[in-house]
C-alpha cells in the first residue's frame, strides 16, 4: 500500500525510525479518494453529532470532515448546543441511524456533563459504527467476527504495518485500559495472524518500568504527560504515544520523546502520530461501513 524502502523512513536526531501520522494519512486518503472515485454512485457519507461547545472536540471534528472531503466522501454535521436534552441527542442519531444514505455515524466524546452517552452509542448500529465504540462493535471484536473496529488502536496497528514493525512472537505492553483505546489494542494486537503477546498495565501495575523494559512495542495509553520515559524503554523497541494531555507547556504525550528517541529503534512523535492516523482509520472505517451497507462496487 505504501513505500516502506530506507529512502522513505525519516529518523529522529537520536537514530530512531520517525513513524510519520501526519504522512500514512494523507497517503490513505490518497488511496480512499481513488477507490471512491472508482465507486461512483451512491456516495460514501459520513456523518458527524457534536453537542455541546469544547474546542478540542470542535476542531477535531473539523479536521475530520477535512479529510472526508477529500477522500471524495459525502460529509453530513449536526450540532447542538451545550444545553440539548438526552432526548434531544437521542433523536438526531436515531434519524441518522435509519437514513439509509448516511452509510457511518460519529458521536463526538465526551458529551456535555448531565448526558448519558451510553444510550446514544446504542443507537448507532453496528454497520454505521466507524467509531467502533458501541457493545456490538466490541463483542464482534472480540469473537474475532468482522466489523468496524475503534479507530486508535486500528490506526496504531497501521503505524506497526507500514513501518514494517515485527509483532509475531513479540511482546508488547499496553499502558492504559480504556475501551477506546487499551483494552481493543491489547486484542488486536494479540489476535490471530499479528500474534503478539500482549500485556496489559494500568495504575495499578507493581512495576511498570520492569514490565516495559522487557516489551519489544509500548503503546501508552494512560493520559499522563511524560510518564514512559528512558528507563522504561529497551534499546530498540518500537514506542507507540497514544496519550494526550493538555499542559502549561502545550499538549504532551505519554512519552518523554527527548529521553526515549535515543533509545527506541521506532517511535511516533506527538502530535503528528497516532491522532492523523485515528482519522485516517476513521475513514477507512466509513468506506468499509458503506460496503457493509450494500454499497455496489462498479
């Protein structure tokens, strides 16, 4: 898919092999935009509900009907206002549940305090979930049956393709176990054909720095700045930066870039990891939605 020769691989300042975001997206929406193209009619829409006035969630957003637009796809937002009711959230994702040419739906997290995204989530059926995040998405990750999967953790495994990172027989750590992010990584990575043996820490892991030290790939994942450093990293790991806090100092993620770029042998920087890559998997996640659907292929 894409060009994994020498000549193509940045390196950080430390020897470290630079796993580029910001460049496999725009190569994936290079791809989708052909393969859209390719499809014609109907048109591949995407769907967005945010609710409520965060910034960061606004700009998200922004940047991913961006992107959407120039894989050719169709992109549809619906915004409410911080004060929306449950029912009112409720009603706008059921009407674009049941329109049959809104082929994937993305309810912007976290919603506004006093809203339950639980049974907002449950509405989205399971072939319009791009997000990955609802009960049935997840059950039919874990059965190993297909469907659309959380898009971080299927962009992190796009990160380990692309930069042709090894993972059969190879241990792995995942730090943080949320069901956005840690617990879908862990399965993913330990599914049949990536064949990784998968550990998981959490706050309450006796010794993180040992547990890394012995992993050949750390995804963090926790939502703590700077907390994998170069103690926790053995020379030659790949080191995958899925966190994101947002500090005195600007955004920071959960490694300590500096200190672990001149140990780790592949490394994603943040930003311009693993966030373009979320969005990337995000549309990928919404053409696969559309074939789901029906979508006839010419």
């Amino acid at each position: 898919m894409t060009d994994s020769s020498p000549s193509a691989v940045q390196l950080t300042e430390g020897g470290a092999v630079l796993m580029n975001g910001n460049r496999l997206r725009d190569e994936i929406v290079a791809e989708l935009a052909i393969e859209i193209e390719r499809l014609g009619s109907p048109a591949v829409c995407l769907a967005t509900v945010l609710v409520g006035d965060d910034k960061p969630s606004r700009l998200y957003v922004k940047s991913k009907h961006k992107k959407a637009q120039q894989a050719g796809m169709l992109s549809r937002h619906v915004e409410l206002g911080a004060d929306a009711t449950q029912a009112e959230v409720e009603t706008v994702v059921g009407e674009l549940a049941d329109d049959p040419s809104v082929h994937g739906i993305l309810v912007q997290l976290p919603l506004p305090d006093g809203l339950d995204p639980e049974p907002v989530l449950d509405l989205v059926p399971p072939e319009k979930d791009v997000d990955g995040l609802t009960e049935r998405s997840m059950g039919r990750l874990v059965r190993g049956k297909p469907g659309l999967v959380p898009c971080t953790p299927l962009g992190v495994m796009r990160l380990l393709e692309r930069y042709g990172i090894e993972t059969a027989g190879k241990t792995a750590v995942v730090i943080g176990r949320s069901t956005l992010v840690g617990l879908p990584q862990v399965l993913l990575l330990g599914r049949k054909g990536v064949d990784a043996t998968v550990t998981l820490a959490h706050s309450r892991t006796a010794d993180l720095v040992e547990t890394c030290r012995n992993a050949d790939i750390i995804v963090a994942a926790a939502g703590i700045a700077k907390l994998i450093g170069a103690e926790h990293v053995k020379p030659g790991a790949t080191v995958i930066d899925v966190g994101v806090s947002r500090t005195g100092d600007g955004i920071q993620g959960d490694v300590d870039f500096d200190a672990v770029q001149a140990i780790a042998g592949a490394i994603t920087p943040m930003p311009g990891g693993t966030g373009p890559m979320t969005i990337a998997c995000l549309l990928q996640n919404t053409l696969t939605a559309a074939r789901l659907q029906g979508l006839v292929e010419d």
